[in-house]
C-alpha cells in the first residue's frame, strides 16, 4: 500500500449553465501523502472548492461534469463511483470540514445525534455504543464538560467550539483524508490559531492526510508542508512551503506574496488584491489566464496557455518560470 | 394566525412533544368514541324529513318536518285516510256531531295505551287542549283552537306574568266520563275533524309530565322530551336523537292497533341539503323524500315514483297599498294581469303547479267543494286570455292615470326572500312589467327573516310570499287578510270583506260557500295580494311503498306505510 | 412553558371577551327575531315567549344574563320549568343556555352531540391532508423535476383551486354512484366519514404537498445538508432526518390556519354529507337567529382557534430546539 492517501490527476470539472460551459476547474493534479498537509491558496472562485468537492464526490452529476486520469482515495478508484459505493468511502476515508460552522451543524439534532451517526454508518456502532466514542472524541478537540455538550445542541455553542465539533465528527471514523475548506475564516483571529493547532495535532495523532484549502497566506504559511497556488480553475504553482515563500516562480504567486509584508509580520492578514479582475465564470482566454494581469506579459502569453512545467521539487505555469528557477544554473 | 406570536430564543422543548402526543390522544379517543356510539342497525324505513324538528313537544310545533314525526309518535281524535283523506278513528272510536255542527262528542277507544304503559282517557285530550292554550305555554298553534267556546278569551286574557286570567274550566271542553269527550264550539267548524287529527291537538301524559316536573324542578321542560323520558301514544315511540342527524323510532308494542303497523323501525332523518336528500334516495338509502332541487324537477317528469299533486299553498306577491301608486287598485290590478303565470309554471317551477289566478289555490275544491273565483276569465285560448290581459292591463293603467302623454310610473321594486327559484320568477315578473307596462322594476334579495321583517314594517312595494293553508278551508287563506289580521302586511283593510268573513263565520254549508266567494271576489277585486301559482308536493316516494298516497293537503300518516307485497326491502 | 401557557390563557381571555360582546350586539343588531315566521304569533303568546327567554329585558340585563349567573328576583315562565329564578348559568358557568330553534334542547347538549362528530371528521381530513399532502411533497422533493413531481405540483394545483363543494360532488358521483364503495352521505359509521374526510382534507392536502416540497427543496439546500452527505448518509436519511424537520417548519405554520379552515370548510360539507357536526349549525343557528346557538358555535370555535394557534406554537419548539416558547414576562 502507497502512503499517498490522496492522489488526483488531471481532474477537470465543467458546469453546464445557461449561459454556456463554465470550466470550473482544468487539469488539476495533486498527491497527497498520508501524515501530510497540502494547502491550496487561490482568490475567491478560482475552484478551490469545487475541486474539493470533486474529489468528496459530492457534486451533483446533473450539474456537473467531473472528468480525471486519476481520482484515487487511498487504494479506492473513486472516479465514475456510484452513489452508494462513495457512501461507503465518505465519511470513512474521506472527511471534510466545512468553512462556516454557524451552518454547517444540524441545528435540530443534538450533537450526540449528528456524530453517532458517523458510527453508526461506517462502524455498525449502536447508538449506546456510539456514544462514549463520541465523548471521548469532544474531549480530544478540547471541549469542556462534553458530556453535557453532547446532548446539547449547535446554537448554543460558540462558532469556534462548533468548528471544533466539526472537527472531531470529521475524524470521528479515522479517515485517510481530510479536506478543510476554509476552516478558520469565518473565526476570530485567536480562535483561528487554536483551530489550526488542534489540526496540528490530530494529524500528528492519527496519520491524517490533511487538504487545507484557504485565502491566506498566512494559514498556508503556519500548517502547510506543501502549497498549491491555483488561479482560474487551474494549479499555476506548487512547491514546498517553504520554496514557495523564499522564491515563488509564478507572477502571480509573487503578487500574492508581495501583498503580504514580511513573513514574519502577521501571518493572519487576507490576501491583498492584485491589481484587476480574474476572468469572468466561463470566459475562457486563449492565453494564460493570468496574463491581463501580468507585469511579465509578452506576447506569446495572450497567443499560448504555457503548462505546469517541473522543476526540481516544484512546479510552474509560467513561461517565465525557467528562468527565474534558476535551472539553467 | 401569528404562529410566531410569543416565540423567541433558546432552549429546547421536549414537553412540547408530550404536549402534542396527549392533545392527539385525546381527540383519538373522542373520534373512537364517536365511531362506536354512532352504530346503529338499518331501520326497517328511512326517510328524509327535511330541517331537524325544532321540538318532539306537540303543542309547540308547527312545521311540516315536524307534523311528519308528530304523526308517527303522536295519535289524536282522528286519523285520516291515506287516499281520501276522510276521518278515521284513531284514539276515538266514534264520534257523534250535534245537528248544530256545534258540539262533538268523542268516544274514546278501550285498550289504548301510552308508551309508560297509562290508557289513553278523555282527561289526557283535556290536558292537551289546556296546554296547546294556555298562554303561559305560548304555543303558536294555540289559535286553532279559537273556535272552541270560551277558548280565545281564556288564552288572549292574562295577567302581567303572561298567565291566564280565568280558569280553564270557562273553556267548553268536557270530559263526562274516562272514555268520553266532548268538544262544544263557538261557531260550526267544517274542518273540526281534520283538526282533531292534527298533531298540535294530541293527547298529553299528566302524569308523566308531572313525574319530570317533580324529579326535575329546574329542567323539566327539557327532560321530559329526551327519548328516554317522552311518553307518546302513537304507532312508534322515539328510542334515539342526534340532532340534525336522525330520529330512530321503534315500534310502541301497547299501540292499540299494532297489529297493523308495518315496520319495527323507523329513521326519520334530519337533512336540509335537497341534493344530499335526493342521493340518498336514489342509492336506496332513504324510502321518501319530501323536496328535490328545483333545478333536478325537468329530469324527473314520467318517473312512476314522481307525483307531483297540487296542495293548499300559494305562491304570491304583497303589494303595499299604502304607498303610491300601489294603493290604486286599477294600478295593482294591471299588474296583477300583466304576469304572464303560465311561463312562470312551465319554464320556471315545472313540477306541474296550477298558475293562480285565485288567492285560494284551486286544489281546494276537491277537499271541500269551495270553487275560488278568479280575477280574470279563462277560456281554452291561453295565448289569447294573455293578450286579453295585457291589454286590459294598459287600458286600466292608462284609466288610472299612467302611461304614454300621462304621468309616469316611479320605479317599482319587488322584494324576494334569497333562492334561485325567487329570482327566476321576478326576474319573468319584471320582464312582464317591463315589457307590457313600461314599467321599471327593482331586483332585491333578502335575507328570509330580514325580508319579513321589511313586510311587517310595511317598507316595500312589492314582497313575495308564501302561504300554506293550516286547515283545509277557504278561511285559512281568506282570514290572512282582514284587517285584524297580523298576517295580513300589506295594509290593506276593507270594511266590506272584513264584514264578509265575520257572517261565513256562523254560516252554514253553501250559504258559508257562497259568502267565501263573495269576499274572496271583492280581495281580488282590490288584490292587496298578486297570486301567481298554486305550489304542488315535490316528493320522491319509493314505488313499492304501499299506503303512501299524494293528496291536496300533504299529509300523511306513516301507520299506512308498508312495503307492496311484492316489493323486498333493499 | 407555565408562564407561556398563563399568558396566552390571558390573551385568549379577552380575545373571547371581545367575540362574545361584539357577537351580542350583532346578533342583536340584525333585524327579525327568532320567533318570527310566516305565521305571525298572537301578542300574547308572542309577549309569553319573549319573556320565556327574557328576550322582554333591556339589553345589557340579557347581556349580563348571558355571560354570568345572575340571581333574578323575579318571578317568571322559566324556559326550563322551575320557578324562574334562574334563567341559566351564563357563559362564565360553562352554560350556554338554551337553543332557542331546537326547543327541548340546550346549546350545551347541542355542541356535546356535534362537536365530537366535527372533530372526527375535522381529524379524518386532516390526517388525509397531512399523509397524503406530506407524501406527496416528500416524493416530489426526493424527486424534483421528475414525471412524478410534474403530476404531484400540477394535481396540487388544481386541488387548491377547485373548491371543497366541487370535490364533494366528484367524490359522490364517483364513489357512491359510479363505484358504490361508500355511502352517499349520513352518518353512522366509518365508511360515512371517507368521502367527506377525503373531500374537505383534499385542498389542504394540495396545499401541504406544495408547502412541503418547497420546504424540503429549500432544507435540502442548507449547508448541513452537505455536512450529512460528506459523511456517507444515504439520501433517505438525509430527507428524514436532516431535511424534514426544516422542512415541515412551513407546514405546521399552515397547520393552525389550515385547522381552522378545516373547521370552516366543514361548514359546507358537513351540509352536503349530512354529517351531524357542529360545521352546520353555524350559519343555520345565525339565519334562524338562534341567538344562544349562534354564540356558543362562535364561542366553541373561537377556543378551538385559540387552542390550535397555542397547540402549533408548542410543536414549534418540539420541531426546532432553537426556538423556545417566550419566557420572559
Ligand atoms: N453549481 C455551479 N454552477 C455553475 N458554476 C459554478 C457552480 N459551482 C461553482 N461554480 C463556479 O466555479 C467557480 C469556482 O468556484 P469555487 O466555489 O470552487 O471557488 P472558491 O475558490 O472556492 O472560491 P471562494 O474562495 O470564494 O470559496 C466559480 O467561478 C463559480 O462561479
Ligand atoms: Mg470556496
């Protein structure tokens, strides 16, 4: 068994409207390895969660055309699954945590109801059965007097013990993956750091393959072993943190980082805009997608759509990439 | 319906549920219950009264529904028979008349008994005459018995608590002996005996009523007439009523004639609704029913079970003579031609009623011989009696003053109480007017008791009306509108007719006739009243019942009714 | 819960207060009396039976009379026997007096007998539109867009246009002349209760499919929803256990106005089956100018209201734990 927990390539996701095709997500392709976070940073409809969806399975095939080569959860071929067969895999391999935890809860089931329902599914646990695991797994997450907390209900907790909540219904069942979309921006700055240690460690607990889907740099920056920066539906730039930070290859990833002041400022400032405006849902460009706001752009940049290119380590679509990378050197 | 009226907040509610768990409980057990006290068996007949009967206290009714179960429950005097309608005893055995017409003496039958097991004697036909009179009792039938001597003044004289001044014993009836009863009467009354047969004039338990009075100081009233507590003479005797439901009646084993009496039981239902009525009679549910929808009468025509027969009720117009130009009798008489009574009958009502030209509807001549004059001569031409009329009516309007190159006709509005059958016949009525007078005529509906309320305020020119005839005599109709009369509501008042009707009163067989006549030319002389048709039964009678016969007065007595001998109960 | 009962028992009180003396006065107000007919009555018989009910009184003393015992000195022809001192209870003692068209009988007696029948036709109608309407709207949500959804919201449709009378006269030809299943009308047995159940629950039916098809659509699409498939619940789980509860919120809103419709539209087809309710004793009781009868059909109905309104404010907070009855004074 390959310890790469989530592996996707070349997923694409087209929604059919009635206003044309929007290509939500093209040519997407990450792995994931068991114990490790990637983290995927873009603006606000670059398909960061419709890729993460595709990859829960969870869109809805009337509305959406999700093509891939690869779409494997652990050893299971997701793509092309049944509806019944993913209900097998959800929950159980795959979890997800979601951005808005106001909402994301049941607001007329107890707490108890919602997170003995994962064992109850994937475990064949009694509801009885359930329910010490249940406790147990609100006092993993820190939650006070969990007892109590589990017979209550999600209105009358705090959005951050709700997340927390979230958090441990997600893990309740062990899963390979997880995949957070957004968990900490609807949160308090101090709450949003306390949600990304507990991340932190329950992954070093459990093993966990954590997808971490945010707008900020600075969540990518904390939690993040590997980042992908994706613009317009596709993966523009993927690196190691780390190289990412010391020296993005794509404009547009330079643009993010030149947004934020030092690395060792506040990590927790939002993205600062570039300068204009992403294409609009379903205009596809001939061209790179990225070039009517590129400082770089030449010609050959509105002609040719220049493709992720390897590096050493990393990644870049950008045909000024290779000499920026230094692999001539 | 503020549903989120009072709701705010936190917390949770699982009383809420238990709340909603016994409401839902109880009303469960109410339905189950409801369900199970409902079972009752098929009755032997079942037949569709019309409106719930307002009491089961004889004295105290006066509607047909009413008269219907009376008649089943109920024996006076004298029944009468199914097909002639001739007087056949029923508690009285015979009877003699004084060669005056003035006294009759009952002699009662032996071996007839109440349903508490009590004979029926002559005391308890006293008991229920001073009871239907008695003015503290305040029954609306009281006045049939009027001609009794002494009786009007006994029940008109009372004291300030509405209590009478003299004794009853003022009143002229006697009882000689258990068995004997005579009656002595102011005046001849032709139609005694039909009276005598008449529900209002049944017998009354003293002694039960004074067992209820006694076990039920405050209640009695209401006690005494539960179906477990009312105590009848009748063929039949009530064992269960739901109200606006059923009245289930069973068979009263000490009934003297018992031996006739057909069916065991009987379940005289309570239903207003004439198209819920006429489906249950056509899925066999019910064996009679007393009225169709006007609209279903067309479709009904050549069916064996559908005897439409004319009986004593006029439909008419009032007329205001007190207000101009309505209180010129040549204007009331033009309009009273111009109606054109045969399109009313043919195209609007269509079960057959006879159009009136009378106020005493024609279907009294076969039960009493009174032949009613007519306010125009009828030849065999209709068309051309018509045109007669039309043009006499022009001429008498012109005569009075109205009319093209004279003064003009106001508006002239017609009051009808609110049924389609009342607007289709106005509307005709208009149109007639309209056409033949000139005249411009108003359209206005009302509410049935708002609508006798205007009448009896004299504020209309025009007001429909109905009268159904209480005694079959030409007096019921011609009484309604002497001056004294608080039917009359049209106010009209003519010194010469009133005289008529006080000397028909002490007359005699055909001097009494002909005095009817006189007066009733000298009405429709002056016509404070338009009679447009003569109303026919509309009942629906399942073919195989036997003993049931359509007659002038519409009234039957369920004791005849039996299934025909080849006719199987369904 | 005890303080939210007593203040609505206040409010209701002088909700009642209001409909009783307003109803007084109308019901006065409106010209010809219930002793009127064709037949006028004799001035003495006329002045006997008036004083019977001492309808003789001015009247704020029959007013009085009506809503509280009152001790009457005087002595009089008591409708009920007895020596007059006592006309009746009055309202406040529970006694609705006597029926002044049904004479042997009193108002009490009359809705004893009725009411029940009502409100076992009122709750046959409703279980109908509640189970068929529910279904419906179940089906057609699982299933939007479907063939099935089409016939549910086109059926629905025309069942909220065609009035009850209509589908009284459809059922009757069908199922009693056409395909004799049941009864024509009356009363008697369960079999009687079909068609008029059917015919009066039938609208509200209609009425509750499509609220409950809105609903659900409107449930299905609420964040938790995703949360529930993310965990691997299978859909019918989802609908009832996640969706439904959000979903129904609009129908039991609908259930204290479509019981009160019920309770009005019985009217009419308590007329047209001969069912002996108390549904046909309202207008009858009022064109009879059966003062006492029409007072305590308008009394019963009024508390029948009332109660639903309270009854469907309770089933609120058993439905949704966020909401709790008002506590505060
Ligand atoms: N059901 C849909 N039908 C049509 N277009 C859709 C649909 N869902 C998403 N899209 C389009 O796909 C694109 C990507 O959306 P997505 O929600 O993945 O963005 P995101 O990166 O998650 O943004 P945010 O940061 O705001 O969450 C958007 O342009 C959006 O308009
Ligand atoms: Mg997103």
């Amino acid at each position: 068994m390959s310890d790469i927990a989530l592996d996707v390539l070349d997923l694409s996701v087209q929604f059919p409207t009635d206003r044309g095709i929007v290509q939500a997500v093209s040519g997407v392709s990450f792995a994931l390895h068991a114990g490790e976070t990637l983290g995927i940073v873009g603006e606000s409809g670059s398909g960061k969660s419709v890729t993460s969806l595709a990859t829960m399975g969870l869109l809805d095939p009337r509305f959406a055309h999700v093509e891939a080569a690869v779409l494997k959860v652990g050893d299971h071929d997701v793509r092309n699954l049944s509806e019944r067969a993913w209900r097998a895999i959800r929950g159980r391999e795959i979890a997800m945590i979601f951005q808005d935890p106001m909402t994301a809860l049941n607001p007329f089931l107890t707490i108890e109801r919602q997170m003995s329902e994962v064992l109850e599914l994937h475990e064949n646990a009694t509801r009885k059965g359930a329910r010490s695991r249940v406790v147990a797994a609100l006092s993993d997450v820190g939650i006070a007097d969990p007892e109590a907390r589990a017979a209550g209900y999600p209105h009358e907790m705090s959005g951050g013990m709700r997340q927390r909540v979230g958090i441990a219904m997600a893990l309740l069942a062990k899963p390979r993956v997880l995949i957070a979309d957004e968990p900490t921006t609807a949160l308090d700055v101090t709450v949003q750091a306390q949600i990304l240690e507990l991340l932190h460690k329950l992954q070093a607990q459990h093993g966990t393959a954590i997808l971490l889907i945010t707008h900020s740099l600075g969540v990518v920056a904390e939690a993040c072993n590997r980042t992908s920066v994706m613009y317009a539906g596709r993966i523009v730039e993927s690196a190691t943190t780390e190289a990412l930070f010391a020296r993005p290859l794509h404009p547009y990833t330079r643009g993010l980082l030149a947004s934020v002041p030092r690395l060792d400022g506040n990590p927790y400032r939002r993205l600062a805009s570039i300068e204009g405006q992403p294409p609009a849902p379903g205009v596809v460009l001939p061209g790179c997608a990225f070039a009517p706001r590129c400082e770089w752009r030449r010609d050959r940049c509105e002609r040719e759509r220049p493709e992720l290119e390897r590096f050493v380590g990393r990644s870049s679509a950008c045909f000024e990439s290779r000499a920026l990378s230094g692999a001539g050197e | 319906m503020g549903a989120h009226n009072g709701l705010r907040g936190r917390g949770a509610g699982k009383q809420g549920f238990f709340v909603v768990l016994l409401l839902l409980a109880v009303l469960g057990y109410g339905a189950w219950r409801v369900g199970l006290e409902a079972g009752l068996d098929q009755a032997d007949f079942t037949f569709a009264n019309g409106a719930e009967p307002t009491s089961l206290d004889p004295t105290q009714t006066t509607g047909a529904p009413e008269g219907r179960l009376m008649r089943a429950i109920f024996e006076g005097l004298c029944v009468l028979d199914p097909k002639t309608l001739a007087p056949l005893p029923g508690m009285a055995e015979r009877w003699e008349i004084s060669a005056d017409e003035l006294t009759y003496t009952f002699h009662l039958r032996s071996g007839a008994r109440w349903t508490n097991g009590d004979e029926v004697v002559a005391a308890d036909f006293k008991a229920g005459f001073a009871r239907l009179l008695d003015p503290r009792e305040a029954a609306e039938y009281a006045y049939l018995l009027y001609c009794v001597r002494g009786a009007r003044e006994y029940a008109t004289n009372v004291d300030d608590s509405g209590a009478a001044l003299r004794g009853f014993d003022t009143v002229g009836i006697r009882t000689p002996d258990a068995r004997t009863l005579v009656v002595e009467l102011e005046r001849p009354v032709p139609w005694f005996l039909y009276l005598a047969a008449y529900p209002p004039l049944a017998p009354l338990n003293q002694r039960a009523l004074d067992e209820m009075r006694a076990q039920f100081p405050n209640t009695w009233r209401i006690e005494r007439l539960r179906p477990e507590n009312l105590v009848t003479n009748g063929p039949w005797r009530v064992v269960e009523r739901r109200v606006n439901d059923r009245i289930r009646l069973a068979r009263h084993d000490q009934y003297w004639d018992r031996d006739n009496v057909a069916f065991e039981t009987i379940d005289v239902l309570a239903s207003e609704h004439l198209s819920t009525n006429l489906n249950l009679y056509l899925t066999g549910a019910v064996g009679f029913v007393n009225e169709v929808p006007a609209g279903v009468v067309p479709r009904l025509a050549g069916r064996a079970d559908w005897n439409p027969t004319p009986y004593l009720a006029t439909y008419f117009y009032r007329v205001n003579v007190t207000r101009p130009p309505l209180d010129d009798a040549r204007v009331r008489r033009a309009l009273a031609l111009a109606i054109d009574r045969r399109a009313l009958t043919s195209k609007i009502t269509r079960a057959g009623e006879p159009p009136l030209y009378s106020w005493v509807p024609s279907a009294i001549t076969p039960v009493t011989g009174y032949v009613p004059p007519a306010l125009r001569t009828t030849t065999e031409d209709p068309v051309a009696d018509y045109a007669r009329d039309v043009a006499e009516a022009q001429r008498l309007l012109r005569e009075a003053g109205y009319g093209p190159g004279a003064r003009a006709l106001r508006r002239i509005e017609i009051h009808y109480n609110t049924q389609s059958t009342n607007r289709d016949i106005a509307e005709v009525v208009a149109r007639d007017w309209k056409l033949h007078l000139g005249l411009d005529v108003k359209l206005t509906n009302q509410e049935k008791k708002v609508a006798l309320d205007t009448q009896r305020r004299l504020d209309y020119d025009i007001s429909r009306s109905t009268w159904i005839a209480d005694y079959p005599d030409p007096a019921s109709f011609l009484e309604v509108l002497t001056q004294a009369s608080a039917n009359n509501r049209t106010g009209f008042a003519d010194a010469r007719y009133d005289a008529l009707l006080a000397e028909a009163l002490t007359a005699r067989g055909a001097e009494r006739k002909r005095l009817y006549a006189e007066a009733e030319a000298r009405l429709l002389e002056l016509l404070p009243i338009i009679p447009l048709f003569g109303f026919t039964t509309t009942s629906l009678v399942d073919p195989r019942l036997a003993g049931f016969h359509p007659n002038n007065l519409d009234i039957h007595f369920p004791k005849f009714w039996r299934w025909n001998a080849d006719g199987e109960r369904r | 819960m005890i303080r939210f009962l007593l203040r609505r028992a206040g409010w209701f009180a002088v909700t009642l207060f209001c409909v009783v003396t307003l109803s007084f006065a109308m019901m006065r107000a409106v010209r010809g009396g219930p002793f009127d007919s064709e037949r006028a009555l004799s001035p003495a018989i006329e002045a006997n039976l008036k004083a019977r009910y001492h309808l003789d009184w001015p009247l704020w003393k029959q007013y009085a009379a009506y809503v509280g015992p009152l001790e009457l000195g005087e002595q009089r022809a008591a409708w009920l026997g007895g020596d007059g001192t006592r006309v009746f209870g009055g309202v406040l003692a529970g006694d609705f007096g006597p029926s002044f068209r049904y004479r042997d009988t009193t108002v009490n007696d009359i809705l004893a007998q009725s009411l029940p029948i009502s409100l076992a036709l009122g709750g046959v109608a409703l279980a109908f539109a509640l189970v068929l309407g529910l279904a419906a709207g179940l089906v057609s949500a699982q299933y939007p867009r479907s063939s099935l959804d089409t016939l549910v919201r086109t059926t629905a449709t025309i069942g909220i246009a065609v009035p009850n009378f209509v589908i009284a006269g459809f059922l009757v030809i069908l199922f009693a002349f056409l395909v004799p299943l049941f009864p024509v009308a009356g009363y008697g047995s369960w079999e009687h209760m079909v068609l008029p159940g059917c015919a009066l629950g039938l609208p509200f039916a209609a009425y509750i499919a499509r609220l409950t098809r809105a609903g659900m659509l409107d449930a299905l699409s609420f964040d938790w929803i995703r949360t529930a498939r993310a965990k691997g619940v299978p859909p019918r789980t989802i609908l009832l256990r996640h969706a439904l509860r959000a979903g129904i919120v609009p129908v039991v809103s609908y259930l204290g106005p479509a019981t009160a419709g019920i309770l009005t539209g019985s009217l009419v087809i308590e007329r047209i089956f001969a069912i002996p309710g108390t549904g046909s004793h309202f207008v009858n009781s009022a064109l009879n100018r059966d003062y006492t009868l029409a007072m305590g059909v308008t009394i019963l109905y009024t508390t029948l209201v009332c109660g639903l309104n309270v009854l469907v404010d309770v089933l609120y907070t058993w439905l949704d734990p966020r909401v709790a009855l008002e506590e505060e004074g």
